[in-house]
C-alpha cells in the first residue's frame, strides 16, 4: 500500500490547448475560482455584517513552459493571443501515468480559455529561456479519472 500523505510527483504531465499538446511544461496551475460574497447586511443582523456566497471571480492562471522554437502547441498558443477578442480554446492537463505505480488515480483537469498575455523569459546566465502564458479561464474546471491503479 503506498503512503498516501506522501504525495507524488507530476513530472511527465502533459497539457493541450485547442487539441495541441504543448511541449516543455514546466508549471501547471489548475484554476480554482473563488466565490465572491454579496452583502446581504441589513438593520435586522443584529450588528454584525452578514454575507453569502456570490458569483465565482473571474480568474486566470499563469503557465510556464522551457521555450521550444517551433513547438506546435506553443505556437498556438502565441497565434490565439495575437487573434482579435477571445477566441475560447478547450484546454486539458493529464497528469502523467507514473501517478498509477504510487497507487493513485491518473486524473486530467478540463477547462475552456483564451491566452491574456505572452511572456519569454531568455536568461544569458546559461539557463533555459521559459515561455508563460497567461491564460483567463472561461469555464469550470472538470476532473476525471482517466486510469485507476489495479487493486
């Protein structure tokens, strides 16, 4: 039995954005959306303010890949940021198949968005040149198991 509390590693995770698998993920951020909070005060709550909860927050995540010139998935990323308005892509993050050998479900997260912002980072001190996209996230985000370990 594997140790639960201990985690795994997620090196090998994969991600697509319009069908396109990216190269060189780097570091995944699921969104998670946080609720907003309406205020619902009036003289009848007893001095104290009361809320509940709102819409989720728009949100958005920061995702960081090692540059790969020519990269299919990284060159779709770069056309739908130069693209006028949001075009909204569906994107996937599969966690890669070592995650079943430590004795848990394979999962993958789906959700729809659109590219905010490019950044390239090109370092001169003999470290990789990364790429981040900043994605704004137009849905919420799905989990599924796509493998489960054998009993």
């Amino acid at each position: 039995m594997p140790d639960r509390a201990g985690g795994v590693w997620v090196h090998g995770s994969t991600m697509t954005f319009a069908g396109v698998e990216v190269e060189g993920l780097r570091t995944i951020t699921v969104p998670g959306g946080a609720k907003g909070q309406v205020d619902v005060t009036s003289h009848s709550s007893g001095g104290r303010e009361r809320t509940v909860p709102g819409l989720k927050a728009a949100t958005s995540v920061d995702l960081e890949f090692l540059l790969v010139p020519g990269d299919a998935g990284q060159s779709e990323l770069i056309a739908n940021h130069a693209l006028e308005g949001a075009v909204i892509e569906p994107i996937v993050v599969t966690l890669p198949d070592s995650v079943l050998d430590a004795g848990y479900d394979q999962l993958s997260y789906s959700y729809t968005g659109y590219v905010l912002d490019v950044s390239r980072q090109l370092p001169h001190d003999n470290n990789p040149g990364t790429i981040t996209f900043s994605i704004s996230v137009e849905s919420d985000v799905t989990e599924a198991v796509v493998a489960s370990p054998e009993s």
